[in-house]
C-alpha cells in the first residue's frame, strides 16, 4: 500500500485510518511544519519562510484583523507571529505534548489550542496569558473552532465525539456522538447555527449547534474526511480526504456538487478564500494548490515545500495563504492573479 511518508525515526502522534482497516501514519501529524504563504511582501515565487519551531507544525490560523499568526508544533508550543514582517512574537508554553490545533475566536481575543496531553488550553491572544485548561477525558482535541459570536467552542476528539465548551469558563456544554471513529475536523456555519464534523469513519456529519441534535449525514468518501470548511455565504461545504480528492458540497440539501482531483496524495486541509470564489488545498504531494471554487477548475499549483502540507489558511483580506509543512517552515505567499499555473 502506498504510504504517505516515508519511514521516520519521530514517533507519529496520531495515524490516520485509511480503507481496508489499515493505518497510514498522519501527515498533518507527523512533523507537520508551518508554512505561511503569501504575505504582502512575497510572491507565489517568492514566499517569505518563517523558522522557529523545533518540529513539525501541525496547525496555523489568521487572527480575524490579519495582523497576527498562531501556529502549534509537535514541539508541544503555540507560538505568535507578526504577519507583516514574519517576526516571531511569543511561545505559549503549557502543553506537556504535542499541539494539534490552534484557532483564534471571532473577536480576536481568545486562541485555543488542543493538544496531545488531552488537553485544550484557551490563552489571551494579547498577552498570552494561559487562561484556563480543559481536561474532558474525550481523547485528542484534533479540531477546534469557535462559534462565530466566540461563546462555544467546539473540538473534534479521537474518542469518535464532538464536544461543545463554553469558551468564557471552560464548561461542558454537550457531547455530540454518532461518528464511529476519531473526529478529524469540526467547523461551524456563518450564521453559528449548524456544525459540521469530518471522521475517520468516511462520513461528514452535521448538527444542530444549539440543540446538538444529529441533521445529516454525507458519505461518498473512500477514506478518512480530514477538513471540512464552509464557505463564506455558507451555501458550500469544501471537504478533503485521504482518498486524495476534495468534494464540494450543498450545505442545504447535503448533495455533492464536485469532486476535485488533481493531488498525488492524502488532502489534509482546505480553507476558501474571504470572498468565496477561491479554494485553498494542502496535500500529502508537498503542494498546495489553489481552484476556482464555483467550477472546481484547478488554478494553480504552489510548489516549494519539502513535506506534506497539513494546514492551509487564508488572511482575512485574501491576499495571503498560509501553510503548515512537515519541512518545519511557515511561508507566506502572496495571492496575486489566480489564473491557471503560468
């Protein structure tokens, strides 16, 4: 069977299950560095690289005013980056393991990070102050996102649940169950109402974020769903697997629309650009590769990375991606003209 890494000496904090019960060691988990790309000085030819961590970087998001980068390592570190100049700002130091994600609330003010001590720890995004731990015996918090009003908090766990936190003290809302195996992404609609999850089971779920109440169910994948993202007008839902395709999805009636080919290797994240026409996909195959969201055309291929690509964001301008790589790097490139690869 086709591996998405070759043998590494680094033990792999978690694996992804591919079909047929196997396991393939996790891209986005095994030293995923951070790669940042396109910032307002760099271009798709010349990213700008940001080193700091000591290991792979598993995890990167925009601060909502754009100003500010968040990354998690398998060092065990969250750090802050100033994304105009690249600089780094701080290290949050906490987590006795690996951190598998990071996210910044809506209002800019909390950043959550989940790590492999089964942790989630929420830190002030101004200070980077440790706020308080949350300890809620669900596994690995291998996603996490707020709401957008930043009151819930929501984690995707490897004991197959999603659980919902109040952001400001840290409690147990609701547990979500209905996925058979690890939940790989969780993401909430632009209106806060809906969750959507991804799973190892190969199916994407969605629910009621009020009520916690299970709505639909979306199968069509041959492996593991690694990324769910809505987009902005939140009538589409971009997903990506370890089939090595990205499917693009109605969010109201939950039918596919497309699938998108074109990477060699597993789909670990996708994320739309601010105004909805571009995608922004990280693979297995080094690459990450940019589509036009409403005809699935592939656009353009960003080559530079020397591993697997995780973890892919968009500033909240939409003038620069970034993306986490197991190359321990964060580049930033800068968007420009989309038109397909010149």
């Amino acid at each position: 069977m086709k591996t998405a890494f070759p043998e590494r000496e680094t033990p792999c904090p978690a694996q992804i299950r591919l079909g047929g019960g196997a396991t393939l060691a996790a891209a986005r988990l095994l030293l995923i560095a951070v790669a940042l790309w396109l910032s307002p000085t760099a271009s798709a030819q010349t990213p700008r690289t940001l080193e700091g961590h000591t290991a792979a970087v598993y995890s990167i998001a925009f601060s909502p005013d754009g100003r500010t980068i968040v990354s998690g390592s398998l060092d065990g570190t969250v750090k802050l980056w100033d994304a105009a100049s690249g600089r780094a700002l701080r290290t949050l130091e906490g987590h006795t393991a690996y951190v598998q994600s990071v996210a910044f609330s809506r209002d800019g003010r909390t950043i959550a990070s989940g790590s492999g001590d089964e942790t989630i720890r929420l830190w002030d995004a101004a200070s980077g102050r440790g706020l308080r731990t949350v300890r809620g015996r669900a596994g690995v918090a291998f996603s996490v996102a707020f709401s957008p009003n930043s009151r819930t908090l929501a984690s995707g766990n490897t004991d197959g649940t999603v659980r919902l936190w109040d952001a400001a003290s840290g409690r147990a809302l609701r547990t979500l169950r209905g996925h058979a195996d690890t939940v790989y992404c969780v993401a909430f609609s632009p209106n806060g109402r809906t969750i959507v999850s991804g799973s190892a089971d190969n199916t994407i779920r969605f629910w009621g974020a009020a009520s916690g109440r299970a709505l639909r169910t979306l199968r069509g994948n041959k492996d593991g769903v690694l990324s769910v993202a809505f987009s902005p007008d939140g009538r589409t839902i971009a997903s990506s697997s370890a089939d090595e395709t990205i499917t693009l999805w109605d969010a109201a009636s939950g039918r596919a629309l497309r699938t998108l080919h074109g990477h060699t290797d597993l789909v670990f994240s996708v994320a739309f650009s601010p105004d909805g026409r571009t995608l922004a996909s990280g693979s297995g195959d080094k690459t990450v590769k940019l589509w036009n969201a409403a005809s699935g055309r592939a656009l353009r291929t960003l080559q530079g990375h020397a591993g697997a690509v995780p973890s892919v964001a968009f500033s909240p301008d939409g003038q620069v991606i970034a993306s986490g790589s197991d190359d321990t790097t964060i580049k930033l490139w800068g968007v420009g003209d989309t038109s397909p690869n010149r």
